[in-house]
C-alpha cells in the first residue's frame, strides 16, 4: 500500500476524529502541522453544526475545510462555498410528521443556528454536546427566517429500530440517514458528505486515488465511495466495515491518528529518496 500519494485526507467526527468523550487528541493537532509541511488537505466531516465543529477544532479552523450538517454546508478557509437546503414548507410538514413519533426528539438546523422544542431534559443534555449555537422555542412550525439543512431526530430506543422506521416510507420526498446509534438525519435528496467531497475533489484536482477518508456510520458511505484509502474504524456499523477497503482501530485507541502516523512517514520517505 503506497500511502505516499495521498493529498486530501477526511474525517468523520464522533465515533472516528472525536473519542467517547467528544475530545480531539493533541496528536492530531501535532499531525495536522506535519500534514501541511506535505501539503495534505484536511477535511472534517460531520452530522454536527458548523458552529460546533470549529468549537472542537478550533485551533485549525481557518485552515481546513469543514462539511458540516451531513454536506448542507461546506466551508473552505471560513467561507461558505456550498449549501445545500430543505425548503421551509417541507421542513415543517416533516416536523408534524416527527412529533406523531413516541421517542423523538426533534432538532431543526438552520444555517444560523440550531432549534430545539423539546423539554425532556436528558435529551437536552445530549443535544448540548452536538449543538453549540441554538435558541430553544416553543413551537419549531413557527420558525421561518433561516436556511435549513436538516432536521436531526434523536431516540433513546435507537434509530434504526424507533426512528427510521417510521419515516422509510417518505424516502423519495427527502432522504433519511441513520447518522449515529440514536440521531437520524432528515435532509434534500442530493445532501450527503459525498456530495460535498466531490465538490471539494473537483475544485482541489484532487483524485480519488490520492484521497483518504475516514469513517464509522451509515452518514460516510457515500464519501468512503470516494476514496481509495477508505478506512473503517473498529467501531464503526457493519455497513461502514463492508464499503470500506480498509480498517483501522477504534476512536478511542487514535484509529485515524494511527494511519495517519503511517502516511506522514511515508511522505518523509518520499522526501529523503
């Protein structure tokens, strides 16, 4: 395996960059400078909000490329460059349709912040690591000045068994994502991170030979599909296991740190032939 050619490397966020505890290891931050001196892009891609993405990276955030909401945004240096929407009406046709839901627990996320009617307070408590901007409202009908992303369902019984189920019928109105153990993602048919990478991959030159994702939930297929060093993480879903060409150890033993170790010492190699 030659990791020397490797130029754009991509990151999942919880369950793969991010430990169980929410925490970016200092060696990433480390690996990151010696990344540069290479010249290796890096993206982090997540379900999460932009705004709480850059809280967990912020000693790099003007540096990298963020594609945050599942791919509803992509921001390369701080700019926005991409953005892809729900319309308002769907959006709140879906929200009714969600609260007709025992176990559900609904987030509306827009491009200036994050919206929240629940009042169950162990929901909430899970909702503040993953949401760093957001107003708590009545009523999220009601909520119209904004671009919105996505809606993000969460259930303590598990999206693939409470959640998902009971929105599969609507898949050819608005694409539903299983994005976590508890979240499922509402958002446009054409949103997802592979989207996104592409984007990227295209205005990067950037090949899909030279690209390095990782990932560990149902929410990076599509960008795993684009990469040939496509990592799974030991965690990850057994979809995640079977569409990636390769593994890695878990998020809690540095997995991506790990071959990233790898690639950085190949790029040395390189350098000293």
């Amino acid at each position: 395996m030659d990791l020397s050619q490797v130029k754009l490397v991509v990151s999942d966020m919880d369950g793969t960059l991010l430990n169980d505890k929410g925490v970016v290891s200092d060696l990433f931050f480390e690996q990151f400078e010696q990344l540069k001196k290479h010249d290796v892009k890096f993206v982090a891609a997540s379900g999460r909000q932009y705004y709480s993405m850059i809280h967990k990276l912020e000693p790099i955030k003007d540096e990298i490329t963020i594609i945050a909401e599942n791919g509803g945004m992509t921001v390369i240096a701080e700019e926005v460059t991409d953005t892809c929407t729900i319309d308002t009406n769907t959006v709140h046709d879906l929200i009714r349709d969600m609260r007709k839901i025992e176990d559900a627990h609904i987030v509306l996320c827009g491009k200036k912040q994050a919206y929240v009617e629940s009042k169950h307070q162990e929901f909430l408590n899970i909702f503040d690591e993953y949401y760093f901007r957001y107003n708590l409202v009545d009523d999220l009908t009601e909520i119209e000045d904004d671009d919105f992303f996505k809606i993000a369902v969460y259930s303590f019984g598990g999206s693939e068994k409470t959640t998902y189920p009971a929105v599969k019928h609507l898949e050819d109105r608005i694409k539903a994502k299983v994005s976590g153990e508890n979240w499922l993602d509402l958002s446009h048919l054409h949103t997802d991170k592979g989207r996104a990478l592409k984007i990227i991959q295209s205005k990067l030159n950037i090949s899909k030979e030279e690209t390095m994702v990782f990932g560990d939930y149902n929410n990076d297929i599509e960008m795993l599909a684009l990469a040939h060093f496509s990592y799974a993480m030991q965690n990850a879903h057994p979809n995640i296991i079977k569409a990636a060409n390769y593994s890695t150890k878990t998020n809690n033993e540095n997995g991506v740190e790990y071959i990233l170790g790898k690639l950085i010492e190949a790029k040395e190699q390189l350098v000293t032939k």
